[in-house]
C-alpha cells in the first residue's frame, strides 16, 4: 500500500536558508538566559517548579525547530560534524575516564580543557550542546523511514526499551541499585542527560534538579524530522508539539512531585502516534504483521527484565 503522504522529491521542498534557523537560535538565547536568570530567582517549591517546567518548554521547542529545519537543510554534514566537535568531547571523555584511567585519556582531557571548562562554566550551554547533537542524530536517523507509517512500530519498541532502561535493569537501575558500576553509569546518566536549573537551595534544603536525557530528545528529533519529510499538515504539526509540551510537563511534574524515574519515551510515542493516528493505515497483513512483531518485542523484553534480575 502505497503512503498516503508521500515524501516531497527534494528539487520541491522548502530548503531553509539563514532565515529558517532564527527560530532554533532565538530559542536556544532564550533558554541560555532562563539558565542564567535562575541563579537569582529565590528558591521556593513553586518558583523551582514553574522554573523547571519553562525550561523543560523552551528545550522541546528547540528540538523540534531544529529537527524541522535540518531535516531539509543540505547543510546536515556540517551541523553534524560541528555538532559532534562541540558535545562529545564533555560527554564521552568523563564517562571514559570513569571506566579507564589511561594517561592518553588524561592527556586527551587537558588538550580539551579550555573548551571543557567554558562548556561547563556557561549553565545550561552543555544542555543545548545535547539538545544540537541529538537532533542531527535524529534527523539522520529520519532518513531511514521509507514510510510514514513505519513510526508506528519505531514508536512501541523505543517505549518498550525505554521502560526497560529506567525499570528493568538498563543504565538508570544500574546507576541506583548496582554499587560496582554506579560511578560509570552515573557519569553516563549526568553527561548525556540535559539538566534543567537548580535553583540555589534555601538554608538547609537539598538541591533539586532534574533532566531529559540523550534518547528523548533524539527520538522526538527523529519524530518531527519525519513530519517535515513526509509533509505533515502544518496545523498537525503544531498540534503535535502543543499536547506532546503539555503532556511532559505534566509528567516532569509528576517527577519532580513524586520523586521518582519514569520513562519520558512512553509518553512520547504515545502524543506522537496518538495525535497522528489518522496518517497511518495499514493493509490487514500489516496489522498482523505488527502484531507478530509486538509479541516478540514483548518477549524480548521480558527475557531481558527477567535476564537482568537475575
């Protein structure tokens, strides 16, 4: 069955020029500054919260404005290698050195060391350096979808991994319950996540912060990079992003209230698939087909819960 919104060939679609990114830099100044103004914002339950939540908006709009311009930029190569340069030496050199402690990898830190410590002096500059990096990923992960209605099964086998990742034995488990790996999977979950602010504490209160990780912000990338390919209506898109910001922010309240992990991916296939359902139709084999297929991830994922427990 052929797809009902066909990708546009690339002589016709929009490429965006200087003017298409003013958005994505806007927002990403925006976000830097609610970072700085959060150091002098005085600490109460309420002001973390709106605080938290404000950034939490302004990082999903960045994502998905920069997922939507690269994903039909001819520049793609170049956002991603000045992507890579920029976020991978802070994300991936502390988590080797927490595994290895080889004197080439101290020696790699100090050539880093100036761009390391105004990565890591300017709050919230490793975030949008995150936010950069995950949506070039992502918009080369779009690529790989033929069809729109691929995203259908992508999106229940990320939720899947996900909820596995945070409560059956993945990298969150690890960083809580596993002593002899917490250093690594720790530094792992604090360089590839995104933290919001902390508000300076009030005497005697511990600091609160909370973050998105890497995978989130990739997938939702990969998500909005595909709506743009596949010439989603512009109404849908929007309408998308409208219910997918209230729904996490609800959710990260739901965090930040309960204090506890929750996997952020489910909630996102589920706004994501949910608000677009009418674009996927499947022939009857294809249902069946899905339907094989989420019985084996289903098995594979309790294979793995069962693995890890054991």
């Amino acid at each position: 069955m052929e797809n009902t919104i066909p990708e546009l060939p690339e002589s016709q679609n929009p490429l965006p020029g200087k003017a298409g990114f003013a958005l994505p830099i806007l927002t990403a100044l925006f976000l830097l500054g609610l970072y700085l103004a959060s150091q002098k914002i005085p600490y109460s339950q309420t002001s973390v919260l709106l605080v938290t939540l404000g950034t939490l908006f302004l990082t999903l709009l960045l994502t998905v404005t920069l997922a939507r311009v690269l994903a039909l930029s001819r520049h793609l190569p170049q956002h991603t290698a000045a992507a890579a340069l920029l976020f991978l030496p802070g994300a991936l050199l502390p988590i080797l050195l927490a595994q290895f402690h080889s004197q080439f990898l101290r020696s790699t830190a100090l050539l880093f060391g100036p761009w390391l410590r105004l990565e890591f002096g300017v709050p919230g500059l490793p975030g949008t350096l995150l936010i950069y990096a995950a949506a070039c990923l992502g918009v080369w992960l779009s690529r790989l979808m033929r069809e729109m209605k691929i995203l259908l099964p992508v999106a229940v086998v990320l939720a899947c991994m996900d909820m596995f990742v945070v409560f059956g034995g993945g990298l969150v488990t690890k960083a809580v319950q596993t002593p002899q790996k917490a250093k690594v999977a720790r530094t792992a979950m604090h360089t590839l996540s995104a933290a919001l602010p902390a508000l300076k504490p009030a005497p005697g209160s511990a600091p609160i912060q909370l973050s998105v990780g890497f995978a989130d912000y990739l997938f939702i990338s990969l998500f909005f990079a595909c709506f743009a390919r596949f010439n989603l209506p512009e109404r849908n898109i929007w309408i998308t992003f409208a219910v997918l910001s209230l729904t996490l922010v609800c959710y990260l309240a739901l965090v930040y209230l309960l204090s506890i992990d929750l996997p952020a991916l489910v909630p996102i296939a589920v706004v994501v698939i949910g608000a677009n359902m009418r674009f996927f139709r499947y022939q009857r084999s294809e249902w069946f087909a899905l339907l094989y297929a989420g019985i084996i991830v289903a098995c594979l994922l309790g294979w793995l819960v069962y693995s890890s427990h054991h």
